[in-house]
C-alpha cells in the first residue's frame, strides 16, 4: 500500500531475548561467602559473649554435706554481681589498673609516635631495619618477654641491678613499689612496636603534596610534624589509645608469671586475676563470670569515654 504515491515502510518485526531473572542461587552467593566468617564469629566471639552473661546470673547449688547427692544450676539473679563488687581486693585491682593505665598508656602512645616521625623523616636511615626491630618484641610471646625480663629484675642475676649496685643504687624492681611499674615496662617494651606500625601506616596515607607545599612555605621538620603530621595521624592515635585501654584492664600474662619471683603479686593483683582465680581455683564459675562481663562494662565506658572526648575537643 502507499500513501501520496510513495511505498510504505515495511516493518521488520524481530524477537528480543530477555535476560534471565536471578534465582535463589545468585541470592544466596554472599551468605555463602560470608557463611564461614560469620561461623567463626558466632563460635569464638558472640557465643562465650552470650555464655559469660548467662553464667554471670546463674550458681550452683550443691546437695548433701559434701556435695555427694548431686549438684545444679539456679538463677542467682544479681547476688554474682554483689559478691565481685563486695570483694575489696577486687575494686582494688581496678583501681590500680586504672592508676597503671594513667601513666603506662600515654608514656608509650609519645613513644611510639616519636619513633613513627622520626622513622619516616626524611632524613631517617634505614627505617625498614629499624622499623623490623622495634616491632620483634611483639613477635615474643608475652609469657616469654615476661621471663626474660624477670631474669633482668632479679637481684644476683641482673647484670643492670649488679651494675647500679656498684654505684651505690640499690633497686628492687619486684617488691611492692615498683612491681606494677616493672609491669608497665614490659608491656611498653613489647606493644611500642606494634602501636608505632599502626601510626607508620596513617603516615604513609598523607599525600607528598602537603610535604612540598610546607617545604616551600619555609617549614621545617618541627613545624611539619606539628602543623600536618599530629593532626593527620589523629585516627590512628585514638585506634591505638582505645586499644591500649581495653588491654591494660586485660592484663593477665605478666603478672601471673611475675608471681612466681614476687611476692608483692597476689591472686587478684589485677582483675583478669582476679577473675581466674575465682573460676578455677575457687570453682566459682558465677562470680568469675559476673567480674568478667564487669570489666567488659568498664572497658567499654572507658573507651567511649575517651572517643567522646577526643570527639568534643577536635570541634
């Protein structure tokens, strides 16, 4: 047919392939993917989470004088947590985590930004060797630092003792004065490392560009370090503070060997201590458990409390 004497256009009719809809298989890929990770979640983090809570609200009751007819497991409500807050040498160890959080906690967040600054200057040599020895202490165990340090605090078996001896220093790093600082030296040597690699990583992230800029200004390694380093790191300062707080209130490896040669160190010198001596030396599983889930409470509050304020005074 035309119109006006032309011929129409003829229509071409084609078929068009339609995409597959996605299926249930493609739905299920990332629960898959994700399915072993949130396993081990569940197995090594959530659930002895759950199971300390649990454990913190139940005791044990056992029947007969001896306990011979049999035991069982009843709701203790909050007695567990009366108990943990009633025992003075409980509240004690806290406090002198907190007084040893105090001082250890800035001493080794100043060192290890000083050793990061001073590590990627530019007038730094050799930074990946030193780099590699001031983080080796972290790759020690810390029951191991903890018994070559002992040797180190042992009066007759120090060369450092013998030698301030000599000069009329007579120090006694494992009596009752020094003992928790001798702890906090430990601890210092071993995460000083591993904190300043955390603070090399934000470094590396700060683009050469604000260098130069500063270089041209007249700015020198002081001022550089001031006016654009300390400010760009501050991430990577409240990670590793954070970090150091809910690690000092977990302090655990080096008391309990340091007990061994110091009397100044009792069960419940610290509060992981504490903790474990109840569960395992007491068989009081509730009470442990109630001191456990407290010092995930304070912890966090500490924590929390910290980034609040670090949050306020950077507006």
């Amino acid at each position: 047919m035309s119109v006006n004497g032309t011929a129409a256009p003829r229509i071409v009719r084609t078929r068009t392939r339609t995409l597959p809809r996605l299926g249930r298989p493609t739905s299920r890929a990332p629960w898959l993917l994700l399915g072993p990770f949130l396993a081990l979640f569940v197995l090594t983090f959530a659930l002895p989470i759950i199971m300390a809570v649990v454990s913190s609200f139940q005791r044990v009751e056992r029947a007969g004088l001896f306990g011979e007819a049999g035991e069982s497991t009843v709701f203790a409500g909050f007695s567990n947590y009366a108990q943990a807050l009633e025992d003075s040498n409980f509240i004690t160890s806290i406090g002198r985590m907190l007084l040893f959080g105090i001082v250890q906690v800035p001493v080794m967040i100043a060192l290890c930004t000083l050793l990061a600054l001073l590590l990627e200057s530019a007038s730094a040599r050799w930074p990946g060797l030193f780099r590699a020895a001031y983080f080796l202490p972290y790759g020690i165990p810390g029951v191991i630092a903890t018994i070559l340090w002992s040797f180190l605090y042992t009066p007759g078996l120090s060369p450092l003792l013998d030698a301030a001896q000599v000069v009329g220093v007579e120090i006694n790093p494992l009596g009752s004065e020094l003992v928790l600082w001798s702890i906090a030296n430990i601890v210092t040597w071993t995460y000083t490392g591993y904190n300043m690699l955390i603070v090399i990583a934000q470094l590396k992230s700060i683009p050469g560009e604000l260098y130069e800029a500063a270089r041209l200004d007249g700015a020198g390694p002081v001022r550089i370090a001031r006016s654009i380093q300390l400010p760009l790191i501050r991430p990577a300062l409240m990670l590793t503070t954070v970090f150091s707080i809910i690690g000092t209130l977990q302090l655990f490896a080096e008391p309990q060997v340091l007990a061994n040669s110091s009397t100044a160190i009792d069960s419940g010198y610290t509060p992981n201590l504490a903790a474990y001596t109840n569960a395992f030396a007491y068989n009081n599983y509730g009470v442990a458990a109630a001191q456990a889930v407290l010092i995930a409470v304070i912890a966090f509050t500490l924590s929390f409390t910290f980034l609040r304020l670090s949050n306020r005074g950077s507006r």
